[in-house]
C-alpha cells in the first residue's frame, strides 16, 4: 500500500492523509497541505472541503480569505460534514465572510 501513490492516482482519501501529514510537520509545508486538500476537495470530497476551508480561515498556505472559508465550508456542510456544519455556524455568528445572522447560524450549529 503505497498512500501517496494513491493520492497522485487521485484517491481523495489518501489526498487528505497526505494534506494532513504535509499540514502537520511544519508551516513551510502548508502550500503543499492545501495543494493536496484541493485536488480531493474539488472532487467534491466533505473531509477535504472541510480542510481547505480550514486552510482558508488560517491563512496557512494561502491568504486568509473569509468568503472563500465560507465557500469550503458550506460545500462540506451541505454534505453533512459536522465540523464544518459547526464552523459555518461560526462564520455567521460573528458575520466572518458573510453577513451576521445568529438565526442561520443557529441552522448550522
């Protein structure tokens, strides 16, 4: 089982393992984290969707942009994918990205 084969394959799954590991041995490595969360991501992925949108709202390999946090998030959200569910509700709470609506924000935690 060779996982980063797996992931240059596409796997999304082993995109995010590998995302995950490049995220965690160092911020020299959070481009290449967010590389490998978009490639499963844009294949519709909630798990991946959930770390770019993550990415995005730390600003780790990219520019920290609220809308595009938003974006990432809703896509995993509307899967179901209950941290970004909570995390959406975040953004609505203090209007991080999208106008402030504690009622939606409610609807999403």
């Amino acid at each position: 089982l060779n996982i980063e084969a797996m992931a240059e394959d596409g796997d999304r799954y082993a995109c995010v393992c590998i995302g995950r590991m490049y995220r965690r041995t160092s911020y020299k490595h959070y481009l290449t984290a967010v590389e490998w969360f978009r490639k499963a991501a844009e294949q519709g992925y909630a798990n991946a969707q959930f770390h770019l949108g993550h990415m995005y709202e730390l600003g780790w390999g990219v520019d920290r942009n609220d809308s595009t946090t938003v974006e990432w998030y809703r896509k995993a959200a509307e899967q179901g994918y209950a941290n970004a569910q909570f995390n959406l509700g975040g953004m609505y709470e203090n209007g991080w990205g999208v106008d402030k609506n504690n009622s939606t924000a409610v609807e999403w935690y």
